[in-house]
C-alpha cells in the first residue's frame, strides 16, 4: 500500500508540474514514480490508508483556507511595521509548546509558521518549537503560543495525525 501511494502522489505531482498528458510524458513520469515509489516508500506513510479518508481532505481545505487568511494578515502587520517612520519591533525568541504527535504534523506546523510573514521556526525540540517573532505581543506562554500558532494547530491535528 505504501508503494502504490508513494507512486500515485509522485505520479500526479509529475502531471501536476509538465501539465501534459502526451504517452512520452506518461512513460516517463510512470517510471520516474516507480523509482521514487521503490526508493522512498519505506520513508513515508506509516499508514497509508490515511490518504483514502475524504474528511482529511476537507480539513486540509478549510486549513489551506485559514493560511492563506492568516498569511494576508500578517503581510498587512509586517508592510505596517516597516513602512511606519518609527519602525515598531519589538522582536524575540518564544517558546512554544504544541500538542502534535506526529512528524508530519509538527513539520506542517512549523513550516506554516515559518512561511507567515513576521515568524520564523529557528528550532523544533520535541514538542517545542523555538519562535523569532517580530513582535513579541506578550510574555504569557498561552497567549502567544495562541496568538503564533492561531487555527492552524486546530486544522493540522484534523488531517495530518
């Protein structure tokens, strides 16, 4: 099971990026999958049957939706901060601690976080994950852990674990 997932995403993500389904593509994205599927199957997917769920891809929808939502936000915050004369920062480390078991679920979030603007994951410790912030808001660890992390914790436990 886990070869056939391995080889159905490499196969789609291969569609996905030449955006032809002429035979010559189709032989060589079928044998590139196949080489990937047969070097990294064994990597990825310790349960597989998690991709024939639909719920999970609901709820990586409503997260996508929730990114792009929260990414907007914070583009406005950080052009704010830096476009005002005074150049309000106030920037620090925190830490954060997340409920997430599994990897995959800790390296969504960590990359979400990174990839908002304003954020940037310097370290993942177990189930702490060191934050620069760009303005740190306050100095209670529920309230910031909150604040960085909002919805997105919420909606990563719904599909990735």
């Amino acid at each position: 099971m886990r070869y056939l997932a391995v080889f159905i995403l490499s196969l789609v993500f291969w569609l996905l990026l030449t955006f032809s389904l002429k035979i010559p593509n189709l032989i060589i994205g079928g044998l590139a999958s196949l080489l990937s599927a047969a070097i990294f199957s064994d990597m990825y997917f310790k349960t597989p049957s998690k991709l024939l769920q639909p719920h999970r891809y609901f709820w990586f929808l409503i997260y996508l939706a929730v990114f792009i939502v929260e990414c907007i936000k914070a583009n406005f915050d950080v052009a704010y901060r830096v476009l005002h004369p005074a150049m309000p920062i106030k920037p620090g480390i925190v830490k954060i601690r997340t409920t997430l078991r599994s990897d995959f679920a800790r390296t969504i979030l960590a990359n979400s976080i990174t990839m908002t603007p304003g954020t940037i994951t310097v370290d993942l410790i177990g189930d702490e994950f060191y934050i620069h912030w760009i303005f740190v808001r306050s100095e209670d660890p529920e309230i910031y852990t909150g604040m960085i992390t909002g919805l997105f914790e919420k909606y990563i436990k719904r599909f990735a674990e």
